[in-house]
C-alpha cells in the first residue's frame, strides 16, 4: 500500500501552477510579438502608431470615464493657456 505524502501534493501542484503560468508567459510573449507586428504593418500604411495605441486606450474605457478624463484635459490644458477659448457673444 503506498501512500502519498502532503508535501509531495503541494509540490506537485505548485509544479502545475508553475508550468501554467510558465505557459501563459509564452502565449504571452508570443501575443505581444503579434500586435507588434501589426504595428509595424499600419506603421508602413502611413499611420501613426502613436495615436493608434491612444485609440485602443480610449476603446478600453467606458463613456463615463473617457468623457471625464477629456473634461480634465481640457480643463488643464485651458488653465495653462494651451486652449483658445472662444469668446462670449
């Protein structure tokens, strides 16, 4: 009758544990490598990565706190007097 210790269960999940996150990492790496790719491909269209990356930033937040953070900006970039204001009639 064999038995099978705690200490070796513990090991063989933090085994597992491991290599799942080890494989993660990998798709991970390989992902990453994939959306630098496409980068690089709009980059050679003619668009600007820089704002393309803004726009998958905004994409990622909801209304709410999108219109917020475009309030800020605004509201910051008028007090350091880089907004034209338009005049009252």
């Amino acid at each position: 009758m064999s038995t099978v210790s705690p200490d070796s269960v513990a090991q063989d999940q933090l085994r597992a544990f491991i290599e799942r996150i080890e494989r993660m990492e990998e798709e991970k790496k390989a992902i990453a490598e994939d959306i630098k790719e496409i980068y690089a491909e709009a980059k050679g269209n003619g668009f600007d990565t820089k704002v393309l990356r803004k726009i998958v930033t905004i994409r990622k937040q909801d209304r709410a706190e999108r219109m917020e953070q475009e309030a800020l900006l605004e509201l910051y970039m008028s007090a350091l007097g880089m907004v034209d204001i338009p005049p009252e009639e």
